[in-house]
C-alpha cells in the first residue's frame, strides 16, 4: 500500500515541478495555460525517470527478494515524508482560499521554504531507509527512486532553456 | 555608480549603449569583493572580450521574466493599485500612473488585466532598457491591454509626464538600484515635473528580508544572476530613514511616508513596502 501511496506522491510531486519549472516563463499575465502544460510535462515525464527503479525493483523480486522488504522500507519513507506532504498541500490549500493581502504568506512562510527543503527532506528520507533496511537492493531502490524525484524540475528547466 | 557591492544586472548594459568589455565588469566586482560574481560574469558569453550583445538581451529577458514570477508570488499588482487607488487626483479627468522602471510592466499589466483602477486612468511603464520596454509593450499588445510601455528617461519632460497635477509615479524594486546621494535627485526630479503623487515600493532591509531574499532565490530562480542579484537587492535596500530624508530634500513640499512595521517587529507583509508622497 505504502508503495502505491509513494509513486502517486511521486507523480504529484513531479507535477508541481513541472508547474515550478514553467514558472517565469513567458512573461504573460495570465499563463494558467503554460502552467498546466507544465504540469502534464512532469508528469508524463517522471514515469520514464522512474524507469531504472522499476526495473530494479521487478528484477530484484524476480530473483526471489521477498517484497516485505521493499514494503515495510515504503511504509518507513513514507512515515518521514507524509508531514512534509501535509503541510504543502495545507499551504497549497491556504493560498487558494485566502484573500489576497494574505496569499502571499503561505508562499513565503511555508511554500518558498519548502521547496528550497524539498530535495534535502527526501534525500534524508532515503537515508535514513537505507540505514535502516541495512540492504543493498533496498539502497539501490531507493537511491534510484530518489534520483527519479528530484531529476524531473532540472530536466525539465534545461528543457525550456 | 553605486558603492560598495554591486548588482550584475547593473553592469550587463552601459548606459551609453557602449559594448561592455567582459574583463572590466570582472575586474570591477573583484575590486568590490564580489569573487562569485565575477565568476557568474567570467562566464557569460562574450565576442572578442565584449559581452554578446544578443546573448545579454535574452539573459536580460530571462531574469525578468523569472522576477515577474516572485511579483506574482508577492501580490504586486494589487498592492500598488491599493495604495495608488487612495492618491489618484480627485475627479473624472483622465489621470496617468507612470511606472518608473517598468521592467516587462508586470505590475500595470496586472492592474491592466484586473481592472484594479478606474477607467480614467492611463497606464504607462517607462524603463531605460529599450529592450524590457519593447517586450513589455508585445506583451501588453498579446494580452489586449489598455496600457503602453516606452523607452527612455522617466522624467525627461513631456517623456511620459505631460500634466504633472494629474500623475501619479510608481516603481517597484528600483530605488535600491540608486546611491544614496542620488535619491534626493529622483525625488526633486518628480517634485519638479508637480507630479500629484508618488509611491515607490522597495524591500525593507532586515535580516529577515535578506535571509528571505536568498532562501527564495535558491527555490524559485534559475538564472545565477538572479539569485546573486536577489540577495545583493536585499543588502543594497536603503532603510525607511535614508529616503524619507532624501524624500524630505528632494520634494520639501510633499507629505512623505514610509509605510511599514517596526524594525524590531517586521510584518510580514511589508517585505516590499512603499515610500509614498503627497503634494501638499
């Protein structure tokens, strides 16, 4: 369950980047257009990212890894990230529903600061996987996984350049 | 030119129009001990040791665009429109609001779009960059906007003030680009063309502004000029003290304010506040 939660957060995740990285692109008032573009860029660009992990994964199982590994490592991940995820969906919610004077606290006390923390928040997550798995397939997993996240603003960004 | 650190983007573009030499912009920032920026400039492309003129334009185009981003993030449209709303000249007379430094016109464009001013009032964005003006006005013609953007200097008469009494000037981000010996000049030039009123917003230098300026430029800009300049745009903002005593000497006769919290009590809102004045 665990994994299934964690590749949704990851397509989410990947579709705010796509939104950030269409951000202060086209100068326009009015860009909802390019954003949402940017958006499904993300998203449809983050399941070819994910694509080494996948297959590590699928293969590892393949060779008889038992999945409980990969689960209860999902469930720990997903423990660290979930408040991170609650308090920018929260913030997110905020910025839409507050009046205008307003809107711009939820972007710089909680939105600005937690995109400069994001990648810091899931590669400590991923640490403290690892370590706590104290296996290498399980590592390579999750350091691929994490690579997939964290790749698809940056590829994206040198994309529109 | 300003003392002590400097900004890129005020050395990307000579006044004169005269090609900068990419070495003496380098040498000037290591002068001022501004190592990294060096290094940023050291890199941008350059013919024959002369930036590329095209290749500036299109990093120039690039930064504001990403600016306009944290304008939107801060709400500037609608903060200027309310506080230019309660200095417009009374009655149905056309009125002008002039914004000095326009950059790409985000913020008229975005009063533009709204309707966040009546329509007597006439929105007209000024920059010295011929280039960010040029853009602004494409994008305005994009969009179907009443507003038109022009090149040049803001206070060259009959520029973009023809009747004073009924303009109101605006800018945002702009004074921090001055030094201080050369705010009494800005407000004088305004107090001389009889402008009605101004209102001049800028970042509130603090700590937590600066803090907040680099923690923002890392997570929202792409470009490194923008982040380097974001910062060095924090640290260079002159506090309320030093323009509302340059406002108090360039234009005695107008009622000048700094409208903003405590230094020791900062709210959170007014980051970006303005200095606003009132003909008397």
């Amino acid at each position: 369950m665990s994994l299934i939660v964690l590749v949704l957060l990851g397509l989410l995740d990947a579709a705010f980047s796509g939104f950030r990285s269409a951000q202060g692109r086209s100068g326009l008032i009015d860009h909802a257009h390019g954003d949402r573009a940017g958006m499904l860029r993300g998203v449809r660009l983050f399941p070819w990212l994910s694509l080494p992990a996948l297959a590590f994964l699928a293969i590892d199982l393949f060779l008889g890894q038992d999945l409980q590994a990969y689960g209860s490592s999902a469930d720990l991940f997903l423990l660290i990230i979930a408040p991170f995820a609650v308090i920018v969906l929260v913030a997110l919610a905020a910025y839409g529903i507050l009046r205008w004077e307003l809107r711009y606290l939820a972007s710089a006390i909680i939105l600005g600061p937690c995109t400069f923390l994001r990648p810091y928040v899931v590669a400590a997550a991923a640490v403290v996987v690892i370590v706590r798995a104290g296996e290498v397939s399980v590592a390579v997993a999750a350091t691929l996984a994490v690579i997939a996240v964290l790749a698809v603003e940056p590829i994206l960004d040198k994309r529109g350049k | 030119m300003r003392e002590g650190p400097l900004e890129i983007t005020d050395l990307l573009w000579s006044g004169s129009g005269e090609p900068v030499v990419r070495e003496d912009a380098v040498a000037l920032l290591r002068s001022r001990g501004q190592p990294q920026a060096a290094r940023i400039v050291s890199l941008l492309p350059a013919r024959d040791g002369v930036l590329d003129a095209e290749a500036t334009d299109a990093l120039g185009l690039r930064i504001h665009r990403e600016l306009q981003r944290l304008g939107e993030e801060l709400q500037l449209g609608r903060r200027v429109a309310s506080v230019v709303r309660t200095l417009l000249p009374a009655g149905s007379e056309p009125v002008r609001v002039v914004d000095v430094g326009c950059g790409l016109g985000h913020v008229l464009r975005a009063i533009a779009v709204r309707g966040d001013l009546p329509e007597h009032v006439e929105l007209v964005g000024v920059d010295l960059n011929p280039v960010l003006a040029d853009e602004a006005a494409r994008l305005s013609a994009v969009e179907g906007l009443r507003c038109r953007f022009v090149a040049g200097d803001a206070f060259e008469p009959g520029l973009v003030v023809e009747d004073g009494t009924r303009t109101v000037v605006v800018s945002s981000g702009l004074m921090h680009h001055l030094a201080p010996e050369d705010l009494d000049g800005f407000f004088a030039a305004q107090a001389r063309l009889e402008v009605a009123a101004f209102a001049h917003w800028d970042i509130a230098p603090c700590l937590w502004s600066t803090m907040g300026a680099w923690l923002f430029h890392q997570a929202r800009m792409r470009e490194a000029v923008s982040r380097h300049d974001g910062v060095m745009s924090a640290r260079r903002a002159h506090p309320a003290e030093t323009l509302l005593a340059a406002a108090g000497r360039g234009a005695p006769d107008y009622a000048a304010e700094v409208r903003e919290g405590s230094r020791w009590r900062p709210k959170a809102l007014d980051v970006l506040r303005p200095l606003v004045g009132v003909r008397r």
